[in-house]
C-alpha cells in the first residue's frame, strides 16, 4: 500500500514538475529503504508528503508567474510588430532560415531609417519672379523637390513665405505635426518697412517656425555669398573657384583704379545717401568708373554676366555701397560677387565693419567706417593705388586658399567660400533631414524678431551717417 501511494504521488510530481520518471531516481533510492510497514516507516512518509506539497505549491507559483510573463512579452512583440512594413513570405517554404530572401532582409533593417531617407517637399507658396532657384544637389543637400502648387501645402514639409504679398496665408489649424513655417526676406529692415511699408503684426506672433535670412541668427542661413556657390558645381577642390584662380594672374589684369555698377539710383533713402557720397569721391579727386543703368551712356556688358566679371576684374577696387545703412549681416553681391569673386578688393560702406569681418575673409576689404572724412579714404586709396607690396596684402588669403597651406577654414576667416558650406534652399533641406527640425517651436513676435533687434541706425535716417564725411 505504502509503494503504491508512493509511485501515486511521484507520477503526479513529476507531471506537475514536468520531470521524467528517470529524473526521479534519487527519490526511488529514499524509498526503497523507508516503505517499510514499521511507524518510523509512516512518520517518513508523512516527511516526504509535507515536502512534496511544499515542492509543488512552489511549483505551481513558478508556473504561474511564467506563463504571465509570457503573455506579457507576446503582447509587446505584437504591438511593436504590427507597425513594422509586412514581409512577403512564401507559403510553399517551410524553412524558417530562408522566409527572407536578400531585398526584404534590406527593406526590413532599413523600415526604421525611412524618415531620414524619403523625399522632402519645400512648397514656395508666394515666390517673387525675381527670385532664382538654385540647384539643389542630393549628395550635399539631401533629397528635396521644391513645389509651387498650393494643393499640396497638407503634404509639404516646409512651406517658404516670401515677405511680400503676405495677405494670403495658409492656415495654421490646417498645419500638420512634421510641418513647419519658414519666414523668408533678403532684404534689410530698412527696406521692408519704409519702403514696403511691411508691419509684422501680432496676427503672426507664434506662426512661423524658422526664418531664412541673410542674418546669422536666422534659423536657416541665406548670405548673399550663396550667389558665388549657387551655378559653380562641386568639383573635388577645397574652395570654390574665383574668376582666376591664379593670384598673380588676377594682380597682372589690373588697369583702373575704382569701379561702380548700380542700378537703384534714387528710389531709396540709401540709394540717394551713397549717390551723394560717390559725388564727394569725385570732388575729393578720386576716379570712379561708373556703370549701370543709372548711367546708360557707360559701355558696360549686361550686369552679372561672365563678361561683366572679367571687366571688373581689371579695376584694383570696387564701391560695395549697400543702400542700407549699418544692417545686421547686410553684405550683398555687390560684397560677394562684383568685388571678391572678380578679383577687385570691395571698399564697404553698409553693414557695420564687425559683421563684416565675422563673415569676410581676413583684411580682404576696406571699410568707411575707419576714416574721418571723405578726403581721408580717397588719400588712403591713391596710396594704395601706387603701393603695389601695400595693396597686394589684400590678396594674402587667396594666396592661403590658392595653396592650401590650412584645412581649418576657419584659421583665414575664408570659411564662407569652403565646398563643405550649405546656404540657403541646401541648408532648408538638410534641415528637414536632419534632428535639428524642431516642429513645435514658434517665433514669439517676428516683428520684435526682424526690427526690435536690428541697429538702431538701420532703421533711421542716413543723414547722420553722411555727416562726418561732409568734409
């Protein structure tokens, strides 16, 4: 009776335990020498007894507990996997190890990169007819197509707002959570508000995301450099190519002194301010050719053109006067491209001379700011003019450039010409590919933003700015 309650309870032990009879041996041995009929015999029996209910309460609790961790683990393997693309897997293949085959393996380890891989779109949804497009080149910029149909404002990334003609908007309620609005000028303060009468009113305080201006601080930045790298293709060199490339070349085609190409002759107050000072030039004896179509009667090819370039390549200097006064960052292609790119050394008159030398390549300019009157610049320039160890030193970064001699750009402040830079619409796009999107930001005011913050001598008259060349 002992020996067969005792095979009894080691059969449902071992289901229980899920053991093998085998596993059991140890316990066999135990009662073979205690299933005797004696009461030592019973009081051992009740030992193994307590034992084995204590063994399988354990058991069972053990139990219990993995099965709930197992039904844990299946639902959060379900809801993770039910958002994962759908592998296709043939039913007539019953080999797990060959269910993908090479091009979904590489669909299914590249399912969670695909937000920093798809095609972005910039919707440019009041571009001016004047505004030229640039090319975008995948390899540097990433993937991003520019569109101007307002249908597709819902699926755009990015929708790019002229300041001009921003009576029609689209709808902030309409704005999806990976969108964002960008503010886009390329003109100064002055500009905006006295001429186009531009008031950023409180209806856009918290409506964009991002600005794109030619501003340091602007989210995304447009210098007017960018014209310089927009139709010049990558290559394989460090820098972007000048109009000669060969220092010694550009010093040798220099026949004139002072040159001026402008077109906007009296239509702004900056406009007229610096006419008047190019009068006093001339009064103070300085020779400046002038072109432009506020001087027709001058021989002078179309204006930004390869010829025009290589005509301006042949003067030692270039009048970069903005029609701007003291403007955060107001350095146009004036700055850029008629004087640095041709290879003339730009006499500034703008932007303050620290912004200037934040973004310009070292002792490549002359500034206004640094002399008392006119007579004294015009001095400076003669000399200049009949120095020729004077005024090649201007031309000492294009000598670093031209040879290499440091890969930190930084060190020759010339790190605005590098390949490696991305301006304006490049810089939007990688923007949009990279984790410095941040589509829940807002711009508290942009009118606080775009004037509040400006020089104060940018948005008043220029009289005072003349006054002290008066003489």
């Amino acid at each position: 009776m002992y020996r067969l309650s005792w095979c009894y309870l080691r059969a449902i032990y071992c289901s229980i335990m899920g053991l093998k009879s085998s596993d059991f041996d140890h316990l066999e041995e135990f009662s073979a020498t205690t299933m005797q009929p004696t009461n030592q015999s019973v009081l051992s029996v009740d030992r193994v007894l307590k034992h084995l209910l204590q063994r399988l309460c354990r058991a069972a609790l053990y139990r219990i507990v993995l099965i709930s961790s197992g039904i844990c683990l299946l639902y959060v393997i379900h809801q993770t996997t039910k958002h994962l693309p759908k592998l296709n897997v043939s039913s007539n293949n019953h080999n797990n190890n060959s269910l993908l085959n090479l091009r979904q393996k590489k669909e299914f380890a590249e399912s969670r990169t695909t937000l920093k891989r798809e095609k972005r779109l910039i919707l440019l949804w009041n571009k001016p007819e004047s505004v030229t497009i640039p090319f975008m080149k995948k390899e540097k910029c990433g993937d991003c197509d520019i569109i101007f149909d307002r249908q597709m404002a819902k699926e755009s990334h990015a929708i790019l707002i002229h300041y001009k003609n921003i009576n029609e908007l689209p709808d902030p309620k309409t704005r999806n959570a990976k969108q964002i609005y960008v503010w886009w000028c390329r003109e100064s303060p002055w500009t905006t508000r006295n001429l186009y009468n531009l008031t950023i009113g409180r209806i856009f305080d918290n409506y964009f995301n991002a600005t794109m201006t030619y501003r340091r601080d602007s989210d995304v930045f447009l210098p007017y450099a960018e014209v310089v790298h927009r139709n010049i293709d990558n290559g394989t060199s460090d820098y972007i190519p000048f109009l000669d490339s060969q220092v010694e070349n550009m010093l040798a085609k220099k026949k004139y002194d002072v040159a001026w190409v402008v077109s906007n002759c009296y239509k702004t107050a900056g406009a007229r301010a610096r006419a008047r000072f190019v009068f006093r030039l001339d009064q103070k004896g300085l020779k400046v050719d002038k072109f432009g179509k506020c001087y027709p009667l001058a021989n002078f090819p179309a204006y930004r053109t390869a010829e025009s370039f290589q005509r301006l390549s042949e003067y030692k200097f270039y009048l970069a006067f903005e029609n701007a006064f003291h403007c955060r960052d107001y350095l146009t292609e004036k700055f850029w491209a008629n004087s640095l790119y041709s290879g003339a050394v730009p006499i500034v008159w703008g932007a303050p001379k620290q912004d200037v030398e934040r973004l310009a390549p070292r002792n490549s300019f002359i500034h206004v700011d640094d002399f008392a009157s006119v007579g004294d610049l015009v001095k400076h320039i003669q000399d200049l003019s009949q120095n020729e160890e004077a005024y090649k030193k201007f031309f000492e970064w294009r000598f670093d450039m031209a040879k290499k001699k440091s890969k930190n750009v930084d060190e020759f402040n010339n790190w605005i010409f590098s390949r490696n830079q991305t301006f304006g619409f490049c810089e939007l796009c990688r923007l949009l590919h990279s984790d410095r999107r941040n589509n829940h930001k807002t711009i508290p005011s942009m009118q606080e933003w775009w004037y509040s913050t400006e020089n104060p001598d940018c948005l008043e008259s220029f009289e005072e700015s003349y006054q002290k060349l008066a003489n």
